[in-house]
C-alpha cells in the first residue's frame, strides 16, 4: 500500500544535499543500531551524485559503520566497467572510494564487459538473483527491505530507468529488467521495477533546478504511473520528495509546511 509524500523543500541544491546527507547518515546509523546492519539503494544523476558528495565531507559520516552497509543501485548504465558514465563509477569518485566499505557488500550492476557480456536482460536476470539471496526469507519478498532507497526525477517524471510509456514501467512481476531504446542515452541499461522501488522502507525522491519543476508537478499531481513512473515510485512506510524551491515553483504551498522553505 501506498504511502502519502512527504515534501521537505531547501532553498537550494547545495542545501538540498547537505540535509539529505546529515537525513541518511542518521537513518543508516539508526538501522545499524536496531537491525546491525542497513540496507541503502543509490541513485546516479546531477543530485544523487550531489547527495554523495555532501555525505563524503559531512563530518558525522564517521558516526556510519561502513562495514555494516549494503549499497545497491537502482539503475545503470549498461557500459563497460569503469566507464565514467556509469553511475558505480560516480559513486565511487563521489564518496566510495573514500570510507571503508566491506567490497563484498557493494552490490554493483553487471558492466556490459562482465560474465554476461553484452546481454542486457540475461545481466538484468543475474541482479535480480543477487537481490533474491540477500532478501530475509521471513519477509517472502524477493528483494532486501531496504531501510532507504534513493531516486533521482528526471524532468520527464522518469526515476531509476523506469521512463514513461516504457515497458519497464509496466513490470508487475520482475524486480530487475534490461531496457533497450532508452529515451536519453545511453539506449541500454538496468533498472529495478516499482515492485522492487515498493519493498524498501523509505523511498526518497530528489529533485532539484528549475528543469525538474514540471515533473515534481506532475508527479504529485495524482497522475498515474505510466504517464508519470515518479508518481509510483513509493516506500513501505515513508516516501519523501526532497526538492530545492526551483524544483518546488510550481507546487502549490499547501503541500508543504512553510518551516521547511
């Protein structure tokens, strides 16, 4: 089942960042101390990147056990390994090559060079496996509880690689999926569903800069997943959009308390 959106809105992208680093590292922490370990999903792009590498100069990072950390992504690029496009690569430029994470526990997307070569469903296939045997059999859901899984909006309402109309945003059943003919470049990539995006506790949404303005609108606009797969993009217990005023012109202010501007 669903849950209503919370909207956190920043004055600006810099902000927007800083507080969604000091937000995560809080409930990474908080999920450590009440599960042992946490469970996070990243997202590549202009603010998922952004929140990285907030978090990396954030002084209370160290409050983290590295070593206790899950890291997923919700998409990729399907490109060769190392390539400064894919969103692994980022991330770890951003912050993961600078705190000791367990490498058994950076669950990275197959590169378009790996064990599958260059067949993107077959690679698809192979996370949703990777996914299946870290998920807790108590929960009989066929990927991890997540504690966060983050997602950046694209201004034509995509998250992960999940894009409008496309057949990947129609996917009931599959947690993990290849898509070809992607609207933006490049053409192929790896995306987790919305059933896989729906299993995780909190699932947050960034957007920031004036070109995200129309899909925030849209998305939180009652307006259906197919058209708009931001606005199915939800968490378990909490789904929060975190925008800068930019990405937040065009909401009406009823949406979101005035303390948080």
């Amino acid at each position: 089942m669903s849950t209503a959106p919370q909207l956190v809105v920043h004055r600006d992208k810099e902000l927007m960042a800083q507080a969604a680093a000091a937000r995560l590292i809080t409930r990474i922490v908080d999920a450590q101390a009440s599960r042992g370990s946490a469970s996070v999903v990243l997202t590549g792009g202009r603010n998922g990147n952004g929140l990285l590498a907030a978090l990396a100069a954030a002084p209370a990072r160290d409050a983290i056990d590295w070593s206790r950390l899950d890291l997923w992504w919700g998409d990729e690029r399907f490109l060769p390994e190392g390539d400064p496009e894919r969103n692994v690569t980022q991330a770890r430029e951003a912050l993961l090559d600078a705190v000791p994470l367990d490498p058994e526990r950076v669950h990275a997307m197959p590169a378009s060079d790996g064990p599958h070569g260059s067949d993107v469903d077959t690679a698809a296939a192979a996370y949703a496996e990777e996914l299946a045997a870290a998920a807790d059999p108590s929960h009989h859901a066929p990927v991890p509880s997540f504690d966060v899984l983050m997602l950046g909006v694209g201004p034509d309402t995509h998250v992960a690689s999940l894009f409008p109309e496309f057949p990947a945003v129609r996917e009931t059943e599959r947690t993990v999926v290849g898509v070809h003919g992607a609207p933006k470049p490049p053409p192929t990539r790896i995306t987790l569903t919305l059933p896989a995006i729906r299993a995780a506790r909190e699932v947050w949404l960034l957007a920031a800069g004036e070109d995200k303005a129309e899909a925030a609108e849209i998305a939180l606009s009652g307006a259906g997943e197919i058209q708009s797969p931001a606005a199915g993009a939800y968490g378990r217990t909490r789904t929060l959009w975190l925008l800068d005023s930019a990405a937040a012109s065009r909401l009406p202010r009823a949406l979101y308390p005035p303390a948080s501007a």
